[in-house]
C-alpha cells in the first residue's frame, strides 16, 4: 500500500464535492460544526468555486491517493499579513474515515508544508472544532499548536 498525493484538477470536480459533502456531514454536528459548516464551506456554485482555487496561483488542491486510489484531499492558500509577512492556510482536509491512520493525512500535511515552505510563509494555521480531539491530536503530530481560541454567542433558538 502506498500513499501518495497529487495536484488537484478539473477532472476531480464530481470526486471534491463528494469529498466535501462528506467532509461537512462530519462535522457539521460537533460542537461548533453548525457555524462552521455555514461559514467555511465553499459556497454554492461549487464547482465554480472549486474551478476558482484550482486556478489560483495562490491556492492549491491536493488529492491523497492510496494505490492511485483517491481517499482524501486538502486545500491550502496564502494569506498576506498586516506585516508583509505570508502565513499558509489549510482552508480544508479530509480523508475518508477507511483510509485514515495509515499514511494519508500525513502525506497531505507533508505536501502542504512543501507548498508553503516554497512561497515563504512563516507559519501555517488551521481549525480543528472544540472537542474534536482526533483532529487535534493530528495537527500536534505535525508541530501545530493552538495560537487562536474563537469563542461564539448563539442567538438561535435550540
């Protein structure tokens, strides 16, 4: 079995939806998950927005393969900061619960820390939902620690 990643293209529009669509489901219900799912998502039309990152010099797609196989992705972009300064940002990932904790996720991260080395950046963010201790667990393998806490006030009825 081999893990390997590779450049997300328009080809792949059917497979990141469906990767997406999973990806929101998932967490959609955590805690925090209803903003989230509202907030992050890429917003419908997706495949135009999708269309859009794939062809965003600032932006790339990458599909984790096992054997060729696609079962997972990420999304990662650059953010100017107030400084001048570039900070990377892993604005999704995903691997299909069957193919985690084998070497997946941990290509997507090595491809993302790739990308972002190569434009410069000074560091790298990305969210994990409160509570969702898998996926924070998986960042801190990686040397990412909590710099942001977001706290939030609901105004809607439960």
């Amino acid at each position: 079995m081999k893990e390997t990643t590779r450049l997300g293209t328009s080809a792949d529009l059917d497979l990141l939806e469906g990767f997406v669509a999973l990806g929101v489901a998932e967490q959609a219900e955590n805690k925090g998950g209803s903003i989230w799912s509202r907030r992050e998502t890429p917003s419908p039309p997706f495949r135009a927005s999708i269309e859009a990152v794939l062809h965003d010099p600032d932006q790339e797609v990458i599909i984790g393969l096992i054997d060729e196989a696609p079962v997972g992705y990420a999304v990662v972009g650059v953010e100017l900061l107030r400084s001048g300064d570039v900070l990377g940002r892993i604005s999704q990932i995903w691997v299909d619960p069957e193919a985690r904790e084998v070497g997946v996720g941990e290509a997507l991260i090595a491809h993302v820390i790739e990308w972002c080395q190569a434009r410069k950046c000074v560091g790298i963010d990305s969210m994990a939902l409160p509570g969702n201790r898998n996926t924070k667990n998986f960042f801190e393998t990686f040397g990412f620690k909590a710099r942001l806490l977001v706290v939030h006030h609901s105004l809607e009825e439960n």
